[in-house]
C-alpha cells in the first residue's frame, strides 16, 4: 500500500496499490476493491482539488486529462482527455473562490474550468512569456495568480486576473515554490524547496490582507508521537517513562500510565492521537491499544491476531463519513471501529475482505 487519499464528505478513501496492479478502495461493504474508472490512476500524477461550496472534486492527470466527481458519486467521470481543448499534460488544478472556478496548469497555457464544466483559456497580455506552469498560488490581495513556471529554468510568474503578468524573480535549478505568504508591507513571501525569497509586485495589494487559501486534497497522516504526544482530544501529554512505559504529563511531574502489558518484553513503537475517537491509539511491536480519556488503556480486539508492521503507523487514516479508520496489519487491510460510534454488531465484523 503506497499511499491513501481520503476525500472530504466521500466515504471512499483511495488507496494506491501498486503490488495490486491499481487504484482501490474500501465500499460500504467493508471490501477491498478496485476504486473503478479512469481516474484516479497514479499517486504521482493524480492532482485533485475541491469546490468547498458545491463540493465538487476535479482532479488531473498528465496522462489522462481532466475528471470530476460530484457529490453523491462514487467515481470520477472524464471531462477533458488529452488532446481536448488545447490540453496536453494538466499538471494541477486549484480551485479559486473569486472564479468560482479551477485553474488548470498545462504546458499549453492555464485554463479555467468553471462549475458548468466549460473550459477555458486564462491568456496572458502583453511581452511575458510564461513557459511551462506547473502549479497556481492564489493571491486574493492583488487579484492575481503566483505560477510556479518554468522559462528556461524555474522562475515566478504573476498573472493579474486583467490578464496582464509580470516575471518578479527567477528559481535555482530543480527549485519549486511550496507557500506563499502576503506580508503586511505588501511584500510576497515566497518559501520554496531550497530556498526563501521576497519578492514586491507593481501593484499595491487591498486592505486587509486577505491570505490565499489552497483547496487541493493532500494526504493527511495523524499526529504521530514517539516519545511524547500532545493529545488535547482527551486533555493529556503523554511521555514515555522508562519504569511505567508511558505517563501522563501533569504539573506536579510524570504520572504513570497503568498498562496492560510488559513494555520491557512488548516493545511500544508509537502513539497516536485520534481526535474524532476521542483516543490516543499505542501500537506496540506485537499489538495496538487505546487511551481513552479517563486514563484507561485496553488492547484492541483482534489487533493482536492481525498484528502489526512498520508501516501500520504511517498508513493510519479516517475514512471521512463513516468514521472507521484504515489500520494496516501484518498481511492485511483492516478497519479500525469505535463501539461508541458504529456499534458493537459492526465491530464484529470490522475487517475487509481482500489481504495486501
């Protein structure tokens, strides 16, 4: 399993498997199963954003096109295939409010995609050459478009929404901007994978500042702690201690944590906090476990049959909806289920049909 995507209000998550020849997912059957269609494809090449308003999902694919999954769906159906509209290799989508719309950058040129499906060009005027976009940043204070680009080497592309773009600073080889941050003064902070720049643009930003938002899906791992986790979803820090094995962080010192195993001959891997169970989840080398917020902890049924690998940690994700959360085992896929929320007859069955 290389890697899940969980889409927001979709209780389908995405998993790409590529010793399983595809894409999968788990349905309302609790089944592992080809997630089906076109799209999504490639956890490389898959870029997908979200219309916070309407719910939408579009998501791009250099090698497939443009799809959308709307709300009540199941798969992502195709809008734009490669060659379609002028498209040659969409790279990204971000989906920008005052557009009401998804800007998609191609080798061609950027495009709009508005909530009626239509495509269109987004032109630059006048002497810029903006090369190759590969990526969009939103600046709301200035009516414009940051471009990651490529012109001959990297470099930073402002498009006004008036159509008008200005080249306001060049990249190192290889570098690519990771966030953009409109600073009091009007300056444009600009955080790259090497490097940190400022750059001012020729026209004065509206007051107040409004920060530009990204709505693209990314992973979203858990909070992961291995000698300390802070959990305000149960009010605790949990430390590790080397007699007890854990214990609760207090103001008068470490509090041991009562556990019901040896963690001299179970040795504890990570803990991680698990808001929406209102729990800290302890993986072990053998086993998982659960704090609840009274300071109890109880080994999770079935996890010691199941088991665990180095991966279980990592690969730990909330299916949005149903609120079970995928828990990788030793040769399996299971789902990790509240009583408290789904039920003691679920719990039972909270497996999924289909090993890794």
């Amino acid at each position: 399993m290389d890697a899940i995507t969980t889409l927001p209000g979709l209780p389908r998550p995405i998993i790409y498997a590529i010793d399983r020849g595809g894409v999968w997912t788990i349905d309302e059957n609790r089944a592992f199963v080809p997630f089906g269609g076109e799209f999504p494809s490639n956890t490389f090449f898959d870029k997908i954003a979200r219309d916070p308003e309407t719910g939408r999902f579009v998501g791009v694919n250099a090698g497939g096109g443009v799809f959308a999954l709307d709300p009540g769906g199941k798969q992502f159906r195709k809008l734009y295939g490669v060659g379609q509209a002028s498209l040659r290799h969409p790279y990204s989508v971000e989906f920008v409010p005052r557009f009401n719309g998804f800007v998609i950058a191609d080798p061609s040129g950027l495009y709009l995609l508005d909530r009626t499906g239509a495509l269109k060009p987004l032109p630059i005027v006048g002497r810029i050459n903006m090369g190759i976009p590969f990526a969009v940043f939103d600046l709301p204070a200035f009516n414009a478009l940051l471009i990651n680009a490529d012109i001959q080497g990297p470099a930073l592309v402002v498009r006004y929404d008036d159509g008008q773009a200005i080249l306001p600073a060049t990249l190192k080889p290889h570098d690519f901007i990771r966030s953009v941050t409109v600073e009091a003064d009007g300056s444009i902070s600009v955080r790259t994978q090497f490097d940190h720049r400022t750059v001012r643009l020729d026209r004065t930003p509206s007051t107040p500042i409004i920060q530009g938002k990204s709505f693209v899906v990314k992973e979203s791992p858990v909070h992961v702690g291995t000698a300390r986790l802070e959990a305000p979803s149960i009010g605790k820090v949990i430390v590790r201690d080397l007699k007890s094995g854990l214990a609760e962080l207090a103001p008068s010192g470490p509090v041991p944590i009562v556990l019901p195993f040896d963690p001299a001959q179970e040795r504890i891997e990570v803990m991680l906090e698990m808001p929406d169970y209102r729990a800290v989840l302890i993986i072990t080398d053998v086993s998982a476990y659960v704090l609840q917020d009274n300071g109890t902890v109880s080994e999770i049924r079935g996890a010691r049959e199941v088991g665990v690998s180095p991966l279980t940690a990592s690969r730990i994700r909330l299916i949005p909806v149903r609120n079970e959360t995928i828990f990788l085992a030793r040769n399996s896929v299971n789902l990790l289920v509240d009583t408290r929320i789904s039920g003691e007859t679920a719990c039972n069955s909270a497996y999924v049909r289909g090993q890794r």
